[in-house]
C-alpha cells in the first residue's frame, strides 16, 4: 500500500524536463509494480488530477488512485517517448503497457499535461487518452465496429 504520509520536498530539486523523466521512469519500473514513494512530494496537497475517466481533487485522493492502480496490475510500464517544457508547463508523450493478471496486455498512448505552481510542486497533471480506442483496436470485430463509430460520429 502507498504511504500516505508526505514527506518534505528537496528544495534543490526543481522539476524540469529532466526530472520529471527521471521519476516517470523511475515510478514505471520495468519489473514489478510501480512505485509512487519517490514522487508524491513533488504534488501540491491541493493538486488536481484529470483524466479520460476522473477528475481527482487533493494528494490523499490521487495516493488512493494510484494505490487503485498499482492493484490492478500486476506490472506497469511506462515508455516516455517525447518531454518538452515551456515556463510552469510540462507535457510529455507516453505508452502505458500495463499486465492484468488474467487478461492480456494492454498498451495505451497518450499525453501527460503537469501544470508547476509556485512553490515548484505540480498542482495540476492532466493526462489524454483514447481508453477504448486502444482496448477495443486489440479486438478484430470490435474494432471495425468502433471505428466505423468514431468516424461516423466524430471524424
């Protein structure tokens, strides 16, 4: 289970491009489940998380979203193949593979959007994704069928 004690943020690390890399990657290790400890000092007790599905308000519910995730995988990869920042924003583009115990794996592209506040933690994240399209393209009469939807409707 994820600690849900804060600890104090290193006020000689900033983020930037490089450290937000380095504890992605080091949060998605490639073997086991992943582990948030390292990182959640660096989110604001108010921060706000949304997603394709949620939107999460202050640290002890994004540690439980987290928690909630790590539960659900077996193992969770992340591949950060993109990383750019431009004065408090951070956007980097990523493939989540995450292994299900009784089901296949299940990659997912999509970006990640850290909005730094004032004190230099994020106080935003925002992430993009196509959940379905994803899940659904690894499922052959599915996948024509939702398609053919989204192109209809959307496209």
């Amino acid at each position: 289970m994820i600690d849900l004690k804060i600890r104090e943020l290193d006020s000689n690390l900033v983020l930037s491009v490089n450290t937000v890399k380095e504890l992605w990657t080091k949060t998605y290790n490639s073997e086991g489940k992943p582990d948030w400890s390292h990182i959640l000092p660096y989110y604001h007790p108010n921060i706000i998380f949304r997603d394709s599905i949620q939107t999460i308000e202050g640290i002890h519910e994004f540690q439980k979203l987290c928690h909630r995730l790590t539960n659900r995988c077996s193992k969770l990869v992340m591949d950060i193949h993109n990383i750019a920042q431009e004065n408090d924003i951070i956007i980097m583009e990523w493939t989540m593979t995450m292994v299900f115990r009784r089901l296949p794996n299940t990659s997912i592209h999509g970006c990640t959007r850290l909005r730094i506040g004032e004190d230099g933690r994020i106080i935003e994240q925002r992430d993009y994704y196509d959940l379905w399209g994803d899940i659904f393209d690894r499922v052959p009469v599915i996948r024509v069928i939702y398609r053919k939807f989204m192109k209809l409707f959307f496209g």
